[in-house]
C-alpha cells in the first residue's frame, strides 16, 4: 500500500460515517496531512451541512500549514454554490500544495470543473487513488447521476426449495431474527422501500425501521387499480409514502397518489423516483413484482436469504441467472448478493 493509499483509505472510513444522513448528496471523507501527520479530519455529516474539506481545514489549527499539506479527498472538490460554498474555491484560497482525489465528480456541475479550479491556482492535482473503492461507496450517487434512476436492491427470502410464501400467501417466519435485523439496518441505509399490492395486502406491513436506529426509508406501494384497505399500515400517513396507481393523482399529509401513464411501467416509477432525488430503493415483494425489475434490467443488487424450513409448494421465488457475488452465514440462514453486470 503507497503512502496516498493510505490516507485515502482513512478518507473513506471517514466518509463512511456520513452514510444514512447525506443523501441526496454524496458521502465525502477528507484527511489533510503536513510532514507525514495528519494535522486535519472531516466528513460530510449530514445533508445540507458543511462538506468534508471544510469540516477537515477547519480542524487545522494552524492554518499556515495548509500551504504545505497535502489534502486527500474521496471525491472531487465540488465547484458550484449549493447549500453551501465550493470546496474547490476553498482550497484554492487556502493555497494548500497538493490535492489527491479518489473518484472524479460524475455531476456536471462538477464534473472536472473542481480539478481546473485547483489547478488554475496551481494546486499539484493527483486523480484515481483508490477510485474504485470510492465509486463503490458511492454507487448510489453514482447510478443516480449517470443512469438517471435510483440505485435498485432486490430483497427477498425463500425456502429451502425456493418459495417465498406458501399458496395462501403467509410467509412467516421464513428467515431468522438474526436474519430479520440485518434487514432493518438496510432500511436505515436507503432511501425508500417499495412493495406490491399482494403484499401489501396479505402482510400488511409498517416498511418502517424497528429492530435498528435509523431513519425510515420512503415508502412506496403500487396498488394499480387502488383496491387496497385504506387501513393498512401503509396508509397511516406516519411515514412519507407514494402511491403508483392508474387512478388519479392526489397529495395528502404524508401520502401521494401518483397517476402512472402505462400500466405497470417500472422505468417510469424509477423515473420519477430520479426526479424526487430518490437515489435508492429496496424492492421488498412480491415474487411478481422482484421478477419483473428481473425481467427489465432494472437492478444493480440483490439480497437473498435461503432459510431452514422448506414449503414443498407455494409461491415460487424469482429466478436470477447470475452467480452469487458473495456468500454469508446469518445464524443459520444462507445470505447470498447477487451483482448486475451491465
């Protein structure tokens, strides 16, 4: 590992606490060294607060030392107002003597503009240490800005001989507590959960965060032909929650009925989704609904638990054709992460 790995790497451990809080905007990480010491450390906290360089140059004591230090950075300084002042600007003006970057801005307000901000002031500008890593952190951000649609996880638990619910649709418990947890902190983690109308009806869930601390995703159910109980959890106006219907368009206190052009058109949803600064999803059920993101493309991961008990009929799970990505033991139940290549 080279000396800038390193501290890259300490950048993205850093970023990494921003996880949960920053989005729509990315997760950040920046660690500023003089002499072989880090003399500086910040993160981007929390979504409309100060970035990373700001948080890390303020921790600097003296700030003379920036002049000769080294910023390290996981994703390239941002150069426009927003909710804040361009990073670019700010150490610019700082005058600091090298920057490292890990991953180049794929937004077009940034995209690039940053680097010639720093370089115009004639800041040593190094690109790519450890770009994958960071592309990796920020997948969400990254399929947001370049694929126009919201990250997509794919979540479901099935059987020993792959049901994921018997023929009359109950499917508790399938996976383990341990297992159901793990879940709950995925929860915290997106930014929305969908489900489909059967779903929605035979299990009537909260799609909240429990079993975790965490905030609660967005809540998203399609109910085509608006037939469900409108005293389902889901309608309880507690959470914010959208509504893709063929009915009408509606906006309540913490539910909104959005009007789909197409009937059961998925890229539209993900479309608007984009338009909402939904930058993931995680799609909980059912079978029908996992195999048609399956059957469009429109998935980047999935997560599959394959629990102890078997159901010898019922409602058959989805089928991927890829090859698991990676492999876990949860307390007994197999956790299996699939990857799309696209």
């Amino acid at each position: 590992m080279t000396v800038d790995e390193k501290y890259m790497l300490r950048a993205l451990e850093l970023a990494e606490l921003g996880r949960s809080d920053v989005s729509p905007n990315p997760m950040v990480g920046c660690v500023i060294v003089y002499q072989g010491r880090i003399i500086g450390e910040g993160y981007h906290q929390n979504y409309g607060g100060p970035h990373a360089e700001p948080n890390a140059v303020n921790q600097v004591k003296d700030q003379e030392l920036l002049k000769e230090a080294i910023v390290y950075v996981t994703l390239e300084p941002c150069a426009h107002f927003g909710k804040t002042p361009p990073c670019a600007s700010l150490l610019a003006e700082k005058q600091v003597k090298k920057v490292v970057i890990a991953a180049v801005d794929s937004n077009p307000l940034v995209g690039g503009k940053g680097i010639d901000i720093l370089r115009e002031a004639g800041v040593d500008v190094v690109t790519g240490v450890l770009e994958k890593e960071a592309r990796i952190q920020n997948k969400r951000f990254f399929t947001a800005i370049e694929k126009k649609r919201p990250y997509v996880i794919l979540k479901w638990a099935q059987t020993q001989d792959g049901f994921v619910a018997r023929a009359n649709y109950d499917s508790k418990w399938i996976s383990n507590a341990y297992s159901r947890q793990l879940v709950h902190q995925w929860r915290s983690e997106e930014d929305a959960i969908m489900v489909g109308t059967k779903t929605a009806h035979f299990d009537d869930p909260k799609l909240n965060v429990r079993d975790w601390q965490g905030k609660d995703p967005l809540r998203i159910v399609l109910d085509k032909q608006l037939t469900l109980d409108n005293n389902l959890h889901l309608f309880d106006q507690s959470i914010p929650t959208i509504c893709y219907n063929l009915i009408k368009d509606e906006t309540l206190e913490n539910l909104v009925y959005v009007k789909l052009q197409r009937n059961f058109d998925i890229s539209a949803i993900l479309e608007d989704l984009h338009k909402r600064k939904v930058q993931s999803i995680i799609i909980e059920g059912g079978s029908y609904l996992l195999q048609k993101f399956v059957q469009s493309e429109l998935w980047d991961e999935a997560r599959v638990f394959t629990g102890q008990s078997k159901f010898e009929s019922g409602i058959a799970a989805p089928k991927l054709k890829q090859h698991p990505h990676e492999k876990h033991d949860i307390m007994g139940d197999q956790l299996a992460i699939y990857k799309r290549v696209n």
